[in-house]
C-alpha cells in the first residue's frame, strides 16, 4: 500500500485522521503516516502521490506577501 503523508504541528489523532480520510475519500487508497512539522505555523499539508494540499499558515502567508510584493 502506498504511503500519504499528513504534516501538522502536533500528532493528529485517529479521529481526527478518520475525519480527514473522509473529507478526501482518495486518501483510503493510502496508509497514512503523520509527522509533527511546526514550521507550518498551523494547519496541515497532505502529500501523496502526485498531489500536495497545503492548508498551512505557512503557506497562506506566502501566498499574501506574494500578493503584496506584486502591488509594490
């Protein structure tokens, strides 16, 4: 089975990994391995197969300064 990575500042539980599975059913294809990331500020990002889903504050603020830069 395939492994899909969930990164989150803190060690998810299993109900809150079932819960995750049942907002993105593609993610029952997958065993699903959780790894404690602080760096992403808060939030989670997925990565399996060729995908990332990035819902992290980390990113988000990029995405702003990007916007902010391009307005200067």
């Amino acid at each position: 089975m395939d492994e899909a990575i969930v990164y989150s500042t803190y060690k998810l539980s299993n109900d809150e990994l079932e819960s995750l599975i049942k907002k993105i059913p593609q993610l029952k294809k997958y065993q699903i391995k959780n790894i404690v990331d602080k760096s992403i500020i808060a939030g989670i990002v997925i990565k399996f197969s060729d995908k990332i889903i990035d819902l992290s504050l980390k990113n988000r603020l990029k995405i702003i300064f990007q916007k902010l830069y391009e307005q200067i």
